[in-house]
C-alpha cells in the first residue's frame, strides 16, 4: 500500500459545503423547466455529485460514468469507458457532467463529445476544482467550484492512490519522492 502524507488544508470543509451549496443554487435557476441529467464522473466526483444533486431543488435524474486513462499523462493517454450511460437515459436532456478536477480538460472534453453523440439535448459542465494549466483548457466548464493551485490534491473524493478520498476537506499531498528529501 502507498503512504503519502497529507500537507496543508488547502479547503476546509465548510469551504467547500458552502460552495457546493452555490452551484446547487446557481444551477438550480438556470435549469427551470428543463430537463437536467447530473453525470457524475466516478470515482473522483462521487461525493461532489451527491452533495451537489441534494443542493439543486429540480427534480433532476442522476448518473455515473466510468473513465479509465492508460499511458502517460491523461493527454495523450487513450481512453475507456468503464461505465457508460444509456443512449436512452441521455437523449433530449439537458446533460451537466459533473467533474472533481479540470487540469488539461482532455478527459471532460472527451466525454462531452462522447454524450453530445448520444441526444443530450445539451451538454454543460461543473468541476470542483480547476488548475492552472500552461497549454489552457480544452474545456470551459458553466461552473467551476474554485480555482486552485498545480498542486496535487486529495480528500472529498479525490485520491492519491485510491486514498483519502474519505475525508470531507481538501489537502495538498505531498507526494512520497519530496517527502523523503
Ligand atoms: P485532465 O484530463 O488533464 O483535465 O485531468 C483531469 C483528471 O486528472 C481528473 O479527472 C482527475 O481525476 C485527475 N487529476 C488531476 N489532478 C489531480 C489531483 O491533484 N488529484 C487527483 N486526481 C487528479
Ligand atoms: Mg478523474
């Protein structure tokens, strides 16, 4: 098993209910009336899609997809899809893919794409988290929880090698190659 040890708290768990609390409300008013499907990209955006979807007053669907990455970097990694959604499921909805981290935008622009091809009658994004990126993004997303630092981050449902996604707040990892220095 990998031990990484957590850094700084870099958002606290009242930081983070509070914004989720605004998306929820911000989402809410721009989707009345309309058919809304929340796609919750696993596993990194469980719990922010689960705390989101209880945060928007619509009688909104929910479901998951399955992304796997291979190769170096997410880039230029090839994809698969581990979960899809029904064609059926997606078609004449006005679809908001839920994300924990925007970083290249290669993995949200992809999906998008991907659900755009299956009848959404719209496709839109909201990401927790959204890094600097030096080559941009390929993606904007219609909401963004916080824009954050390159850091490598972990807890409310982010990793780092399958771990701390548990923890209700949002840390730097120090990653084990420059712990031991
Ligand atoms: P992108 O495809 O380059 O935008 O990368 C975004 C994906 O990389 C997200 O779905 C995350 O799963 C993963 N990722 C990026 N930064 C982090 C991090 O700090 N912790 C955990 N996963 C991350
Ligand atoms: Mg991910």
């Amino acid at each position: 098993m990998v031990h990484a040890e957590l850094g700084q708290v870099l958002l606290d768990e009242a930081s983070v209910r509070n914004r989720v609390r605004e998306l929820g409300a911000s989402i809410g008013e721009d989707h009345t009336g309309r058919d809304l499907l929340l796609i919750g990209v696993l596993k990194g955006a469980a719990l922010f899609t689960a705390d989101l979807a209880r945060s928007i007053r619509l009688p909104l669907q929910m479901d998951w997809v399955s992304v796997s990455t291979y190769g170096r970097g997410s880039r230029a990694g090839q994809r698969r899809v581990l979960k899809h959604v029904e064609e059926d499921v997606v078609r004449g909805q006005h679809v908001l893919v839920v994300e924990d981290i925007l970083d290249s935008g290669a993995t949200l622009s992809w999906l998008l794409n991907e659900l755009q091809h299956r009848g959404a009658a719209s496709v839109a994004s909201c990401v927790l988290l959204c890094k600097p990126n030096v080559t941009g993004h390929l993606v904007r997303p219609a909401y963004v929880g916080f824009e954050t630092s390159a850091h490598w981050v972990a807890g409310y449902g982010i990793d780092y090698a399958e771990q701390w996604r548990n923890r209700s707040d949002i840390n730097e990892v120090l990653l084990p190659a420059l712990a031991d220095v």
